[in-house]
C-alpha cells in the first residue's frame, strides 16, 4: 500500500514535470473518463497543478476541471520521458497525459474520476493536508499545533503523518530525528516545543536541499527511485537511514533498526545520540 508521504512525492514529481504545461494527448481506459474527455477535451488545456491529499493524487487543467486518483492498494503513476519504454505492463494502464516532453501514465489506480472544484468540496472522504514543508509562508505553528494535538503518539509517526505537516518521507524522518538528537519512539508528550520547532525545522531544510537537488534534472518516480545517471552509494551522504549496524557517524555505536507505526516504516537511530530518555 503505497503511503501518504509516497504519494506526496509523487505529486511532486508530477508538479514539476507538467505544471504549466500544455496537454498533447489523454487517454483512459475507463469509460466513464473517456466521456468527459469527449465532453470537455483534455487535451489543449494546461496542467496547472498536481498535489497530494492524503492517500489521494489531485491534478488540476485549466478550465475547472480536477482529475482525482486514489491508489489503494496496487495503483500508482509513473512519469516517462517521451517515447520511454514503460515499467509497467500495458493492460495496467488507466490514464495517460501527456504533453511535449512527458507522459504521466497512472497505472491500476482503481479509483478516477473527474472533479469541478465544487464537486470535490463536496467529496468530504478527501482529507485537507497539514502545512507544506516547502511552501514559503509555511505554518511553522500550526505544524506545532498539529504535533501536539498528537501527544502520545510517536515522534516518528507523527512526522510521516501528512495531515501534521506535509513533505516528511520515510529517509528524512529518520535523518531529522537524528540529526535533532531525538529518539523516534519517544511520545510526542515528553518533547518540548523548542525540540519540535528544532524538528520541524530541520526537516524542511532538509526537503529543501533535496528540492534544489531535484531540480538538476532529476525526477522522483513513484515508488520514490531516482531516476537519474549519476553513480555513487545513495547512503553515503545520510547520518542514519539504510546503515543499521554500521557505526554512527558522530559516536561510532551500531545504527539500529526497527519498524514502526501502523504503516510498518523502517526507523533508523542511533541508541546513544538518541536516547529515549
Ligand atoms: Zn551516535
């Protein structure tokens, strides 16, 4: 089941690829998509944005016209360079768009259909975010807030927790818990705000860092792969995540590991510089 934080990045990497971008071709495997689009032409119109709400991926055309997916359980989208070969097989295929220099094809999403912006209103199942991480004038205290309303849960938890804060993955949750030198099992109760500010903090400049990266021409698939040319250890600029068992960076002690939350996300930490308490 792909997670919340998965599909945040998705929607990111769909922004980015197609934000501003003119529709060349839609295709869809579901009727009742194909009759809007013989209605209402997706094609000719700009992609304006894509975000992500939850477990749901929101892309919106010009002319009030939102195309709402949900993955459940085996869906997800990809994003090709034109004429790229496909990952997925053809008969998983439900909606493709596409403009000069890409195809977004969303595959086995069980869920699609087209919104206006008062219907989706109305479509309550469909969660609001908490503040992103990226955006500007982000809620540092409604992050805070939304923290504290969550006392007993987990640090770690609650900081994958999309409707908290948006943007957090699964690396960089472990990377802000060790980087702030809090234990991710702790309860969000037994940390003060300056700790949570510290957090919040870290992680955004974190995604940051990781945004100006993306930038240099690299896109984030779906399942969160980088596609990109560039060789190297993908762990070897990380503090935590994906090095149990070898040595801290900053003390030595072996990294550990252990699967936390509903979810079952593995949660890396160092026992020393993190102590639980
Ligand atoms: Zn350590």
């Amino acid at each position: 089941m792909p997670e919340g934080d998965t599909i945040f990045r998705s929607a990111r990497a769909l922004h980015r690829a197609l934000a501003g971008k003119l529709v060349t071709r839609f295709e869809a495997a579901y009727a009742h998509l194909a009759s809007v689009d013989d209605d209402k032409r997706i094609a000719g119109r700009t992609v304006e944005r894509v975000e992500a709400r939850g477990k749901w991926l929101l892309m919106y055309f010009s002319g009030d016209l939102i195309l709402v997916t949900h993955m459940r359980m085996n869906g997800s989208w990809h994003i090709y360079r034109s004429g790229e070969r496909w990952r997925r097989p053809r008969r998983d295929m439900r909606v493709v768009i596409e403009t000069a220099d890409w195809s977004a094809v969303g595959f086995a999403v069980p869920v699609a259909e087209f919104h206006s912006a008062a219907s989706l209103l109305r479509k309550t199942m469909i969660p609001a975010l908490g503040p992103d991480l990226l955006k500007q004038d982000f809620d540092l205290g409604g992050a805070v807030a939304g923290m504290r309303e969550r006392a007993d849960e987990q640090v770690g938890e609650v900081l994958l927790n999309q409707k908290v804060m948006a943007g957090i993955g699964n690396v960089y949750k472990s990377e802000t818990c060790f980087i702030c030198g809090v234990n991710p099992f702790r309860q969000v109760q037994t940390v003060d705000t300056t700790e949570l500010e510290q957090l919040i903090f870290t992680a955004r400049k974190l995604l940051t860092l990781n945004v100006a990266e993306d930038a240099n021409g690299e896109i984030l698939t779906y399942a969160g792969l980088r596609r990109t040319t560039r060789t190297g250890d993908h762990t070897a600029r990380l503090w935590v995540y994906g090095r149990r068992g070898e040595p801290c960076r900053r003390c030595g002690t072996p990294i550990e590991m252990r699967k936390q939350g509903v979810g079952a996300r593995s949660t890396f930490w160092c026992p020393v510089c993190q102590p639980i308490q």
